[in-house]
C-alpha cells in the first residue's frame, strides 16, 4: 500500500506492508518494522524498529532473518483525529502535525509561522476586538504586535509572522468576531 | 453542616468535592451550558443548571446560585476562587439566605479587597507596605493629574486595579510615555474582569520576588501561619509555578515574614483561609502587596510540605471548630514542593488559548506526584473561562528531587486535541538559573523575551517520520486506501472492507483518506 503523505509542507512516501504481526513501513528509502495496536477511537501505540539499512539485500533477505536485524524497538503513542476531509492531525507526545493523505496538495496555512509569502492574520478563537495597532500600508516586522482580541478574559496581542506590508483590515476596534474570522492581510 | 453548594467549575470545585467526601459532606454542583459534561457535575450528589456559558449569566450569577442552594437544601457555599469568591456582597448574600459562607466575613472581603484599603490596614499594624498613591486615581482625573501623581511615586511603576487579583487590570509602565495608555488598558480590563474599573499605583521593586504567606482564622481568634510560598515565576502578572519553601527565605526571615502576615490578620479579625502576598527585595526587605480573601489556587503545595488539609480546616473553621494545628509544625516543612499550573494555551504561538475538545489525557502518579484537575479526555475546554486545566504538583525530600519528579511527571502528561503549556515547563526545569533558584517576579517575562518566540516543541524531524507511518498504518487499518478517483474510492474502500475484513484497496495514488 503506497501512500503520499503531506507533512509539514513536504511530501513523503510511506509504504505500508502488512507482515505476520504488524507492518514493514518504508518512509522514503528508510525502512522500518512497525508493531501497531489501536488502543481507543484516536490513539495508537507504535512499536517501531529500526531495520540496519546498510545490509538490506532486498525482499528475498527480508523476510529470512528479519529478526537479528532488528535495531532498537522504539514506542510511540500517537493520537490521531480528522481534521477536513483529506487532513488529520497526529500528535506524537505533545507536538501535533498537519497530515494530508494522498490529498491534493494545499497551500499552507497563510498564517503559518513559517515559510513565505502572504500572511492572514485570523481570529484565533471567538472574541472582541479590543485594539487594531497598525494602519493598511504600513510595514511591520516579524513578531510586531497587530491587533489585541480579548477572548477567555485576557487581552491577547496577535501578531506578525513575517516581516511584510499591512494589505487590508477587516475588523473594526470594538467588533466580535468568530473563531476563524479574517483580521488582517499582510503581504 | 450536611450539604455544601459549590459555586465554582473545573478543578476546584473538584477539589472541594473531595474535601466533601472525605468529612460525609454531600457536595451539590452547579453548571453552566457548557459545563454540562464536566467533571465537577459526574463527582457531585446533584447537580443544577445556573444558566447560559457567559460567567455573568452563570458562575457569577448570585440569584441562581441562592435558589439552587434553597431547591437542594444545601446549609453552606464554597465559592473556591476566581468567580464570586472576593465579593462581599455575595458573602453577604449567603448569610442573609441564612446559609454558612466557607470564607471570611463579608466585612473581611470588603476590606481587604480593596487593595489601598489593605495597604492601609497593613500600614496601621505596622508591616511596611510597596511605596505607591494611598487612595485610587479619581475615574475623572484629567492626563496631567495622572502624570504628576505618577511622577510623585516614581518610574518605573505598576498601575494595579483597586480590585484585582489574578494579574488582571495591572500594567507595567517604564515611562512618562506610556502612562496615559496603560491607566486606559488596566481601567478597561478592571471593568471587564471586576466590574470596578479604580486604579492606583505602586512603585516597581527592582528585581523583588514574590513570597507569600498562608493564614488560617477560626472564629475564636486564633491565626495560624503557615510556611511561606514563593510565586516568584510569573508570565504577564500572572504566577504560573509555585514552590514551597522558598530559597531566599531563612528562618529568621521566615519568622518575621509570618509574624507580619498574621499580625495583618489579626488586626482586621480575619478568619477563614487567606493569604497575604509579601514583595521581597533584593536586600531581603519585605513589603505588603495584598491580602487574598480566599482559597488559593498554589494552596496545594502547602498541604504537601505541612499536611494539613486546607480545604478541610476551611470547612471546619466555617463550622465554628476551633484549630488546634500546631503553629510551629506547619512553620517547619517537610520536604520540598513544587506546582505547575497546565494550561490550554499554545506556548509557541504567544500562549494564545487553544480551547477545543481533548482527545487524549493520561495524568502522570506514582512518587510524589499529585494532579489536581478538571479536564478529562472527550471534554471541551471552554472559551469561557479561565483555561487552566490542572494543577501538576511534586513533593519530595529536597528541592532537586522535587525538580526531578516534576520533569519526570511533564514527561508522563500526555494531552492531546488541544495545546498545552507542558513543553513550555520541561524548558523552564531544564534552566539555570531556575534550577539554582535565582529568579525574580519579571525573570520569566525577560526569559521570554529573550527568546523571541523560539518554539518550545522541538521539532524532531523522528516526530515528523513517525507521525507520517502513522496516518499510513490508520489508513491502512481501517480500510480507507487510496484509489483513481476521488469519490468513488470510498465507497470502493467500504466495500472491500466489508468483504475481505477491512483489508486495504490496492489502487493508484490520486484519492484522499478520511478518519
């Protein structure tokens, strides 16, 4: 079973086999033996080896003497929910990561810290404006505070993730808005 | 005393119900919309609807909260913290339904709530209050009143709401440019968060800790301190790890620390649980800063190093029992204890709140180790409310070992759904100068300033490979494979699951997946 996964804005593909007692996955060229078992509707825990690539002779190899191959099992508990039709987000421990699965690619999320490009600030969560800090065409810096929605009563400054030029405001000070609502374009 | 309303939501009201537990008390909860599912609801003897998820619609509803203390026959309230807890008329409102407030007198609140009220009072029974205005700024007064009055205390300085409590309605200002905007900022988060919009300022200490005193009153004139807290690490005002005893505390200082402290009390005849919140400078001078008329939310740590049940002795004072701890043993701790306060917010994205639905939540135990918390997997943290979602407690012989627990325990906490600040803590325990104990009240804002925003998730490009395998072996389990075609490869997916037992479609690439 091949699959393109989209993960953090790069493409990867994932190779999943189902062997006697689990999975042979190859990421790329990395291949690996994977135990998994389903504990609940989200949540999975991965037992995963490492297989020492430097003797992998092929399939033939594989399936022969597959256990002293066999690097350290490592366990991971993963937590899987959907998110969109084609997204799911699979957190590792703490750290959550967009997946796309064999989806049509998507932009990244405009509002990502990272990458280039233009930016759109959006309500995090629903609140009131309290405070619009920049004018459309003004310049602003990585991490300059934009605007100030108070939400869960604290006053939280939203703010640039690039350096870029304020393109267009959407919110007035003193305005609700939803989770989602566009604040602010920065181009 | 039989049964005990609780008017307050998530991990108090769930520490208070065990409290309940533990003396034969039924504990009776009440909810807003969104709280239907909580836990302070499944834990209660009976639970009633106060209203819409609004706070003012609900947990700072006073007549709903006294009709349903009337419907369920309950003889006492516990307000917890936060929400009704600091409102006198509240208190006064409970006392006259003929019901046991669990708290000080409504004159106590009314008192030592407000905060140049308290100054004031801790100035007569001679404990050096921060310098700062001794009444609040006239709402009225025009800017170059405020600007002449600010330049009297001196810069930099805090304006503090008269009200406060929790961080809120405070600012800092470095300078006279600042001032006019910061006084609008803290008046207008002071209506909101106390419906009182005063404010007054204190001069800034340079580089002070923040070092607190426990009390407990009876009703027959005994005032009881307990060892000091420091709450030293602070995010905007607000603390957000506690630790018990402090580092920069000796006995000497300890014992004239907590002298002060109840000699403030005893003054005012407080009773009940409070805390009095001491500024202490680098000379080791300490200065009044407030008194909270109430349960504290770091009061956990307490219990650990002294053993004694804070809650408990709240209900048991309300009760008209007389204390008889020993006021030297809870002078001496044992051991070391350390609290992290988890909340729902993104700590690499500014600490923005991420309420949402948590998929996933193993709380960490064994050694040491004590949660005390209101989230649960399949709950929804609220926009609502304050987003805390547990308080994460460590207690061990010294304060190395109680570090050592604690990142072992940030390790063990798994949460999912939503963001948390746990990567935010396992940094702070792995720093320096926290480790050797050289902080102070604005080290955590400097710290975070200094980083500029660096993630506190390192991304591990492991984490990445593996979260990839795994979307690749859920697809694959559950059937949904890849096909030509969008659309019909679901159906394609169902069918062959069904007929070969959620065996995967062999296809091509262009398809998508869904849970």
């Amino acid at each position: 079973m091949q699959y393109e996964v989209e993960i953090e804005g790069r493409v990867r593909t994932v190779i999943v086999t189902r062997t006697g007692d689990g999975f042979a996955v190859r990421v790329d060229d990395h291949a690996r033996i994977v135990d998994a078992v389903r504990i609940d509707a989200h949540v999975l825990s991965l037992l995963v080896g490492e297989l020492w690539p430097t003797h992998d002779t092929g399939p033939a190899d594989r399936g022969t003497d597959a256990r002293r191959r066999l690097g350290p099992r490592t366990s991971y508990e993963v937590a899987l929910s959907r998110a969109g039709s084609a997204q799911l987000i699979v957190s590792v421990g703490a750290t959550p990561f967009t997946v796309t699965l064999n989806g049509r690619r998507r932009a990244k999320d405009v509002a990502g810290p990272a990458g280039a490009g233009p930016q759109r600030i959006v309500a995090p969560m629903p609140g009131k404006v309290i405070r619009v800090l920049v004018q459309a065409g003004d310049a602003v810096l990585a991490r300059q505070p934009l605007v100030v929605v108070e939400a869960m009563k604290m006053e939280n400054e939203l703010r640039a993730a690039r350096d870029g030029t304020v393109a267009a405001i959407h919110v007035k000070e003193g305005a609700s808005v939803d989770a989602g609502a566009p604040l602010i374009d920065i181009t | 005393m039989k049964k005990i309303l609780i008017a307050n939501r998530g991990e108090i009201a769930v520490r208070i119900i065990r409290a309940c537990r533990e003396m034969g008390l039924s504990p009776i909860s009440v909810y807003s919309e969104c709280d239907r599912g909580a836990l302070h609801v499944r834990y209660a003897d009976e639970a009633y609807a106060i209203g819409p998820s609004a706070p003012r619609e609900s947990y700072l509803h006073a007549d709903a909260l006294l009709d349903v203390a009337r419907r369920s026959g309950a003889d006492a309230v516990h307000p917890g913290y936060g929400f009704l807890a600091e409102n006198q008329e509240f208190a006064a409102a409970v006392r006259a339904a003929g019901l046991t407030f669990i708290g000080p007198s409504p004159e106590a609140i009314a008192l030592m709530g407000s905060k140049t009220a308290a100054r004031a009072a801790a100035a007569r029974a001679g404990v050096p209050v921060v310098p700062g205005t001794g009444e609040p700024l006239a709402p009225d007064a025009p800017d170059a009143d405020v600007a002449r009055i600010a330049d009297e205390v001196g810069y930099p300085l805090l304006v503090k709401a008269v009200a406060g409590g929790g961080g809120k309605g405070m600012r800092t200002v470095t300078d006279r440019t600042e001032l006019i905007g910061a006084v609008g900022a803290a008046r207008s988060e002071a209506r909101t968060a106390f419906g009182e919009a005063a404010v007054y300022f204190e001069r800034q200490l340079v580089r002070p800790r923040h070092v607190e005193v426990q009390l407990l009153g009876d009703e027959h004139g005994t005032v009881v301190p307990f060892v000091e807290r420091e709450c030293s690490i602070q995010r905007r005002h607000q603390k957000v790890v506690e630790e018990t005893p402090s580092l920069a505390v000796s006995p000497a200082l300890r014992q004239a620390m907590t002298s002060a402290a109840a000699a403030v009390a005893r003054s005012v005849g407080y009773t009940n649980a409070g805390t009095i919140e001491f500024l202490l400078d680098e000379d080791g001078r300490f200065y009044f800063l407030e008194m909270n008329t109430r349960l504290q939310v770091e009061h956990p740590i307490t219990e650990m190093v002294t053993g004694i049940d804070l809650v408990r002795w709240q209900i048991r004072i309300a009760r008209g029992e007389r204390l008889d701890i020993d006021p030297e043993a809870v002078l001496a701790p044992n051991g070391h204890a350390i609290e992290c306060r988890i909340y729902a917010e993104d700590p690499d994205n500014n600490f923005l709140p991420s309420p949402g639905r948590i998929l996933q939540l193993r709380a960490p135990a064994g050694p040491g180790i004590r949660d005390d918390s209101g989230a649960g997997a399949g709950l929804d943290v609220p926009i609502f409310y304050d987003p805390m979602i547990s308080k994460l407690v460590a207690w061990a012989e010294n304060r190395p070992q109680a570090l050592a627990r604690m990142r072992r325990a940030l390790d063990e906490y798994l949460v999912t759904g939503i963001r948390t600040t746990l990567p935010f803590f396992s940094w702070l325990l792995a720093q320096p100068a926290f480790i050797e104990g050289r902080f102070h009240t604005a080290y955590l804002d400097e710290e975070l300033k200094a980083r500029n925003g660096r993630p506190f998730t390192e991304a591990r490009p492991e984490a990445e490979e593996i979260a990839a395998i795994a979307a690749a072996i859920h697809a694959t389990m559950t059937g949904a494979a890849p096909a030509s075609a969008t659309g019909r490869w679901k159906v394609q997916a169902r069918l062959d699951g069904l007929r070969t037992g959620a065996r995967p479609v062999r296809g091509g690439s262009a398809g998508g997946i869904r849970l």
